[in-house]
C-alpha cells in the first residue's frame, strides 16, 4: 500500500513537471517563432523601399524619425536617390578611361600600347582554360612586337624570367567563372585585366578593381553582349 501510494505521487510529479516543461518549451518556440517573422516582415519592408536604382535602404541604416531612408550612391540625392548631380566627379585616382567598339577592340589596343616600345618582342599568354578569341586575335595582328605563346602557367614553370611578357588575366575567367590573380612571374610582366564578367549578378566582388590596365564591357552588365561597345 506505502509502495503504491509513493509510486502515484511519484508519477504525478512527474507528469506536472514534464507539462511545465513542455509547456515552457512551447512558449519559447512561438516567442521565437514570432521574432523570426517580424525580423522577416522588417526586412522585407525595408526592402521594398524604393531607391530608383541609385542606393538601397538598409535595416541597420540611416534612419529619420526612426523609419530606415535611402542611402544614395555616388552623384545621386534626393529621398529615392532620382536626382543626378551633373557636376558630380568619379575619383578615379588619376587613371585613364578609354572607349572603343567592343572589349576585343581594346583588347588588342592594350597589347599594342605595352610592346611598342619594348627592346624585344613580348610573350603573350593566358592561363588555361582561356578564351580562346585571345590566341585568334594576336595571332591574327602578330608583329615584331609580340607574339602569342600559350599557357601561362607553362610560362610560371620555366627558368627564363627575363622575357617580356603580357598575361590576359581573365576575371571571372571564361569559361570556368573563378576569380583570377596573374600567374607570371618576372620584372618584365605586364598584366591587361579582362573584367568584362566583373559584375555582382555574375560573381561576389571581393574588392574594388585596382589594376594597372583594367577592361570592362556595358554590354555583360546590361545583358547585351555584341552590341559591341566597350
């Protein structure tokens, strides 16, 4: 009898203290549940807030009256970010903008600015899996100035550092899409930078690009690759 009565009390603590439990566990779910959507409706409104293309809101942002604002970009004001500055100047930390007929164009211009005046013909080369246009073009305008030679990885692996040598540094590369970083090694290696693909909806953009001679490509960042204006 002392057994079973010990017994009952027993299990009846038992149930209690599980559906205290159980029950705490529950308020805690939906406590946490609920932040989750709130924090997720937040976010989306600000979302939502219209910057007209030229800046972005953001929840950990500007504020004005405790409500998130438009944060606009360089040259763009206004409450949406709509007003143009026309005076407004890009620091473009002394470089050279340069247009042409289409990122193959200048290219090849590039090439020809870094040879001419070089003592010895250059080597030209690109890492593999490479686009192939490059090896067609300097084939196509080969010279007395440079010359097409391949992999330059192969290049990395021999003992001659001593040549001139100019590596298409393809970034994000075609066809692989890896962010790339020239591979040649040497006092006379000059690197032209191909970022026609360098645009956040292709690949993350680590950093700002900074290298000597830089090619980019409206058409890649617009969707209208051939209308060849580079």
């Amino acid at each position: 009898m002392g057994f079973c009565f010990l017994a009952s009390v027993a299990l009846n603590i038992f149930l209690v203290g599980n559906y205290v439990y159980v029950g705490d566990q529950v308020k805690k779910q939906k406590l946490s549940s609920n932040w989750a959507e709130e924090a997720a409706a937040e976010a989306e409104a600000v979302a939502l807030i219209s910057c007209s293309g030229h800046g972005k809101a953001y929840l950990d942002g500007l504020t004005v009256d405790g409500k998130p604002v438009c944060e606009c970009n360089t040259c763009y004001g206004g409450p949406d970010c709509s007003l143009f500055s026309p005076d407004s100047a890009v620091d473009a930390l002394g470089k050279y903008f340069i247009f042409g007929g289409g990122a193959t164009q200048l290219l090849t211009a590039a090439v020809y600015a870094l040879t001419m005046n070089l003592s010895s013909p250059a080597k030209v080369v690109a890492a593999a899996p490479t686009y192939p246009l490059y090896k067609a073009q300097i084939d196509f305008f080969q010279n007395m100035h440079f010359e097409y030679d391949g992999d330059a990885l192969l290049l990395k692996n021999s003992s001659d550092t001593t040549a001139n040598v100019i590596e298409f540094v393809t970034s994000p590369n075609n066809p692989d899409g890896n962010l790339r970083e020239v591979v040649s090694q040497g006092p006379l290696v000059r690197a032209i930078y191909d970022h026609v693909y360098y645009w956040p909806h292709f690949t993350a953009i680590p950093a700002p690009a900074n290298e000597d001679v830089m090619i980019f490509t409206i058409s890649k960042f617009t969707g209208h690759a051939g209308s060849r204006l580079g």
